[in-house]
C-alpha cells in the first residue's frame, strides 16, 4: 500500500488515502464490523480529545501560546473533526472528552480562536450534553454561561436564546 501511495508516513504517523478511508467507513457499516468501526472512532476521539486539552494548556503557558496555535494547525482536520463529532452530540463515552469538560474554563476560550462560530458553538452545546448525560453539574453551570456570553456577543435575535440560557444556569446553580 506504502508502494501505490495509498498510505503515506509523515514524521511518526501514517495518512491513509481517502480512497481507503472512505472503504473501510463503508465497510464499517456492516453489522459484523461495527464493533471494530466503533472502536477505531473512540481511540481518534481520545487521542484528539487529548491534544486538545494540552494544546490548551500549552496556549496558558508562560511564552508558549503560539506553539499551541501552531501544532492545533498541524492537526487541524482531525481536530476540526473531533469538535464536530462533539457538537454533533456523537461522543458518549470518552474519558478524555471528560477531562475536556472538567477543564472547560481552560478549553473553550483557546478552541473559540482556533475554529469558526458556529463550529465553537456547536462544541459547547456538545460539552453542554455529554455534562448533562455524566450529571456534571457544575460543568453544565460553566458551559451555559459561555454559551450566554457568545449568544450575548452575537446580540440580536439571540436575546431569548441568552435569556434562556441564564434562566437555566441560574436554575442549577440553585
């Protein structure tokens, strides 16, 4: 596969070739191969929940932020595809999506200036979910209150939107 370019080593990882990636996805549909699809998709959601936390820690270090933004570029796609799945409410169990959402406070405000609005929206209304499913309160209390700051910052049509979303967190944080 090396030979035919369908698989390419960049520094210490392997690229697939879309053409195989797209096979094996269609592959993976099949009941027999689910469980594998399944557990191919939940080792990238760990790996990519990981480096967005350290990227975000690195982007709070000390003379360090533009190495963050720097290896978020190097991985952006996978990344980028990471956060939708999250925004899309697709990741249930994942541990380090939990360590994400415990550090959201750290998180949120390095993912909003590394992706579009909307898709940084979307990522919180995913955090906001996957909180709710593990019953992390206090976390839910954090992301609805970055949720109204963005609704307030895109002011507008979004005010019952922020008022809703205070209402909420007001309501659980009692």
């Amino acid at each position: 596969m090396k030979q035919r370019c369908l698989i390419q080593k960049q520094q210490n990882r392997y690229l697939i070739h879309l053409l195989i990636r797209g096979y094996a996805k269609q592959i993976g549909q099949r009941d027999e191969f689910r469980p594998i699809l399944l557990h191919g998709q939940t080792g990238f959601h760990e790996y990519f929940s990981s480096l967005m936390l350290r990227y975000a820690k690195k982007y709070w270090g000390k003379d360090i932020c533009k190495e963050s933004f720097r290896l978020f570029n190097e991985e952006m796609l996978k990344l980028k595809s990471t956060i939708r799945d999250v925004g899309g409410k697709k990741i249930v169990n994942c541990k380090e999506l939990e360590e994400v959402v415990n550090s959201v406070r750290l998180v949120a405000p390095y993912i909003e200036y590394c992706v579009p609005f909307k898709l940084y929206d979307d990522f919180l209304s995913g955090l906001l979910h996957f909180a709710e499913i593990h019953e992390k309160t206090a976390n839910q209390v954090k992301i609805l209150f970055l949720l109204y700051h963005e609704s307030r910052k895109h002011g507008g049509s979004n005010k019952q939107k922020s008022q809703e979303l205070i209402r909420q967190a007001g309501k659980l944080h009692a």
